[in-house]
C-alpha cells in the first residue's frame, strides 16, 4: 500500500502536467510575492507607521495556512484512500519543524519594519541577500556542491544590492532623516539569514533527506501533512509574539486583534499565506534555487510599480543594482 503511494507520486512528478503546474507555481509566486510586498506598502499610514499591530498578521497568516492544509489534507485521504499512504508522526521528526518554523517567522516580522525604514523597492531589492545565505546553507546542510562561477554571481549579487544604496536618501526622500535606516539594514541582514536557513531546512524536510525524516514522514508523505506540521509551529510562535506585545503594550488589554486593519492589511494576509503554500510546493517539487529566482524577478516588478505609483523615475543606482542583481542571478542559474 505505502509503496503504491511512492509511485503514484513519482509517476504524478513525471507527467507533463505536472511539469505545467511546476511552472505555474512560480509564476503565481512571482505575482503574490509582488502583489504582498505592494499590499504591506499600502497598508501604511501617511506617516509611514502602520495602523494595526503588525505582529498579527503572521499569526493569522499561520493559522489560514494551517486550516487550508488541513482541509486539502481531509480531502487527498478521501479521495486517494484506495492509495494513501500512512501519515508517519514522530516527536523528533516533529520537532524538527520548529526551526525553519522560527526562521520564517523572524523573517515574515522583519519585513513590515524594513518595508517601513527603507521602502517597498529597496526592500524588495535588498531582499535578494537572501540567495547568498541560501546558497551557503544549501551547501553546508544539503551538500550542494558550488561552482566558482556560481560563487562569483553571489558576491555579485551582494555588490548589486549594496550598489542600490549608494544614494538612499534621493530614492527615499526627505522622510528618509526621519527613518532609522541602520535599524532598516541591520533587520535586512537578519531577514537574509533566517529566510535562507528556512527555505534550506524546510526543502530539506520536505524532501525527506534523512532517515530519521523519512521514518517521520512516513513513506510517500504528503505534502499536506508536512505542512501542517510546520504551520503548527509558526501559529504557536506567533501566539506567544502576541502575548508577549500585548503584556507590552498598556493600550487596549482585551481588544480587537484586527484593530487598526485595513483593506490592504487583509490583502497582505491572503496574499501571504498564498505564498507560503506554493513556496512549500516549489521546495518539494523543485528547489530553493527556483524560489530564489522568483524572488528576483519580483524585485523588477516591485521596483517598477513603486515608481508608476508614485510617478517617479526609477534612480539611476536602483537601476544599476537590478541589472547587477539580474546578471548574478542568471549567471548563478546558468553555471
């Protein structure tokens, strides 16, 4: 029975539709990752503080992923009961999922403040690092063995990043003195290494790599079932970050967690949990590699759509820094 699920899997993989959908994933990636990086944008105050307590949103986030995988879990055991294969629960392999869970979440955090000190294209720009601590971490932990070249395109990509701050305060403006823009890089650097550490042990996990994992997992384990348990985590780390501010904060005890939501917050919560599924898709189906190169077209995307929207012309250094960034990252995907 469980070997069926396997090949059933594996033959799933093979077909050309499959190929279609992998395809598809990216794209649609592509397009909320923009889309949830203009949302957080807008869903700012004129001040460039935001309304609501920025903490729930990846609670929330958490939690619809974690009720959406839940669903299409019920719904694959029904209708592939013929061929399912056992779940597979051990506590260590279920404790493993705390720490990609933690990383995404530090992560997901980082994002409303750097959104808020740099701006939504410098952010999206910035973001890139990210592929170079991806890179690191997929060499040490899933021993994927580099080239020089794809090396090079990293520091390449690192250059190219920084090339687009050069003039800051011009792509920013006056509000920039009043923004804490070393809070803004250093929060940067902490999103790079804990997306990158999440997306490597998330791939990681999903993949099975291991026995310990695949004893865990059980054999042809669903990717519902993988996910769920990851959400699990990332709601309880955002529940104990909202217990944690709400002992902070003096303001409102017992209120409305949505206080302060807009229309784009709750954009940003769709949005968001959209990504985090097909990004586990693409982890188990393909690589980091391909998430990471999603994330690149949408820095283009979001750089192009900041300026329209504000009716300025793209900075001559942002320009730079996408060319630079765009070479890296084709160069990295081309060795």
């Amino acid at each position: 029975m469980a070997r069926d699920g396997v090949d059933g899997e594996n033959d799933l993989v093979r077909l050309p539709s499959f190929r279609v959908l992998k395809i598809a994933s990216c794209v649609l990636l592509l397009f909320f990752t923009v889309s949830a990086t203009i949302f957080t944008e807008a869903s700012k105050r004129e001040d460039g503080t935001y309304a609501y307590d920025t903490f729930v949103i990846p609670c929330v986030v958490e939690a619809v992923k974690l009720v959406v995988s839940s669903a299409l879990l019920a719904r694959e055991r029904v209708v592939h009961a013929h061929s399912r294969a056992p779940l597979g629960f051990t506590v260590r392999g279920f404790a493993a999922y705390s720490f990609p869970a933690l990383c995404y979440f530090v992560s997901n955090n980082c994002m409303f403040y750097i959104i808020r000190y740099l701006g939504a294209s410098t952010f999206q720009i910035m973001n890139n690092l990210k592929v170079l601590s991806t890179g690191v971490f997929m060499y040490v932990f899933l021993d994927r063995k580099l080239s020089w070249a794809q090396w090079k395109a990293l520091i390449m990509l690192v250059i190219g990043c920084m090339v687009t701050q050069l003039n800051a305060k011009a792509v920013e403006g006056d509000d920039a003195e009043n923004r804490s823009t070393l809070a803004g890089y250093a929060l940067v650097l902490t999103s790079a290494v804990a997306s990158g550490a999440g997306g490597v042990f998330s791939e990681r996990l999903l993949k099975g790599k291991g026995a310990d994992q695949q004893k865990a997992n059980g054999v042809g384990a669903s990717i519902h079932w993988q996910n769920m348990q990851l959400y699990v985590f990332g709601l309880l780390f955002g529940v104990i970050s909202l217990r944690m501010d709400a002992k902070k904060s003096a303001s409102s005890p017992g209120g409305n967690i949505f206080d302060g939501f807009n229309a784009y917050a709750y954009a940003t919560v769709a949005t968001l949990a959209i990504c985090g599924l097909l990004v586990s898709f693409i982890l188990k189906y393909l690589d980091n590699v391909a998430k990471c190169f999603c994330a690149a077209l949408s820095m283009l995307c979001v750089a192009l759509l900041d300026s329209a929207m504000k009716s300025e012309t793209i900075p001559l250094s942002v320009v730079l820094g996408i060319v630079l960034t765009a070479l890296a990252l084709e160069q990295y995907n081309l060795s």
